[in-house]
C-alpha cells in the first residue's frame, strides 16, 4: 500500500522513474492486491515512456563468476 500510496501522490504533478525485473503482467503477483497493482501500472504508464531491456543482468553475471558459477566471456 505504500508503493501505490506514493504513486497516487506523485500522479501527474512529479516524474518517477522506476525499474523491475518483473513484467507489467507479473506485478499482480507480488503486490497484495491485484487491482492495487493495476491501479498503481495505469497511474505509471499513463503519459510514460517505457523501455525494456532484454538480456542478463550485468550484476548477476557478475555475482555468479564471484561464486565460480556461469563464466561469460566479454
């Protein structure tokens, strides 16, 4: 509730910029309330420009040849 509660407020009166690794359709799951996550998308795509990125994240390639996991050569 605190998420959305702080993009109601910023709604059209501030610019936000916000990451995720999860897919728009994804955010119903891990927010309490499927319309608080559908409440809170319309509010940040309305007038947005979204960019998605495709491909590993840099900090988990990087903490996985920490750990001796996958190497990936650049």
């Amino acid at each position: 509730q605190l998420l959305f509660r702080f993009v109601a407020a910023a709604y059209e009166r501030r610019s936000l910029g916000i990451a995720s690794h999860h897919s728009f359709e994804d955010w119903g799951r891990f927010l309490p309330e499927h319309t608080t996550a559908v409440s809170m998308l319309d509010r940040l795509l309305h007038h947005a420009t979204t960019v998605v990125t495709n491909g590993q994240s840099y900090r988990m390639r990087q903490a996985r040849q920490r750990r001796g996991g996958e190497h990936i050569s650049q």
